[in-house]
C-alpha cells in the first residue's frame, strides 16, 4: 500500500512538474523575444546592457525549469549528458552579467578571469556547467558581507590528445 503511494505521489509530481513547465515558458519565451527586438535597435550602450542583462535572467529562468525537470529525469534514472562545444569566455561573460548588478548592490567586487592557457572552445555539457557556476557564484554573492567574489579558471593540455585538466 505505501508503494502504491509512492508511486501516485512521484507521478502527480511529474504532472505537476510538466504542467508548470508549460504555463511558464510562454512568458519567458516573450520576455525574450521583446530583449531580442529591443536588442536589435538602436539603443545606447547603458539600456544595450540592461537588455543583455534581461536577456541572461530570462535564459536563466528558463535554465531553472530545465533544471526543476531534469531532477525528475534523475530520479528515474533518465538523465544524459549533453556535450557541446562550449566557449568558456561567453559563459563566463553571461554568469558576470547576472551576478555583477548584485554584486555591486553589496558593494562587492565581482572579478572573473580566463587564463591564456584556455582553448576557444571545450567540449562539455554547458548546461550542467552553467548550472554549477550559477549556482556557486550566486551563493558566492548572496553570504559575501564586503570584499570580492573572483570566479577564476585555467586548463592544462594532458599527455593524452584532445584532453585537458580544467580548474574553476
């Protein structure tokens, strides 16, 4: 009886899941799509900013209902990685422009660095990638009282092709 319970609970979870997945992209979806138009104008580097910035919260937003959804795929078992190509300086870029407006509402400096060493692109799963900085340099912000929060990264070439040891 307790497994038949189990059982109706993780399913109305995942009809909860999937029907709030669905009423809440629509908006989002709008929301950058009216950053795209406004992006695609002439506007002054200050407001560009601000759409960019709109640009990265609405994508993050969307990042989190993947991310709501993909704790489901976990639980069942579902779960894949997703290897892409991924430039390191662009997510970097991306997570600076989320954070810095934050950051520097604390008066903090918020500092992110990519050494020389860093190949263009790395072949990785960016949305788990994103996943851990976003949530690791959020935290980072949010418990830091005064100073700086400084994100750095540096990749070593290994002795096998192809490879490289990165260090976040």
């Amino acid at each position: 009886e307790k497994s038949e319970e189990l059982v109706q609970a993780s399913k109305a979870k995942s009809e909860f899941l999937a029907y709030m997945s669905h009423e809440i992209r629509p908006p989002i979806n709008a929301i950058l799509g009216f950053a795209d138009l406004l992006d695609a104008g002439r506007i002054d580097p200050r407001k560009k900013h601000y759409v960019e910035v709109i640009k990265s919260s609405g994508t993050s937003l969307l990042q989190l209902i993947n991310d709501i959804l993909d704790l489901s795929k976990i639980e069942a078992g579902r779960m894949e990685i997703q290897v892409t190509p991924v430039n390191l300086d662009n997510l970097f870029k991306e997570l600076y422009n989320i954070f810095s407006i934050g950051a520097h509402a604390k008066a903090l400096d918020l500092v992110m660095g990519i050494s020389d060493t860093m190949p263009s692109f790395l072949m990785l799963d960016k949305a788990r990638m994103r996943q851990v900085l976003f949530n690791l340099i959020g935290n980072a912000v949010k418990f830091t009282v005064q100073g700086s929060v400084r994100v750095a990264s540096d990749a070593k070439a290994t002795s096998t092709p192809h490879r490289w040891d990165l260090t976040i």
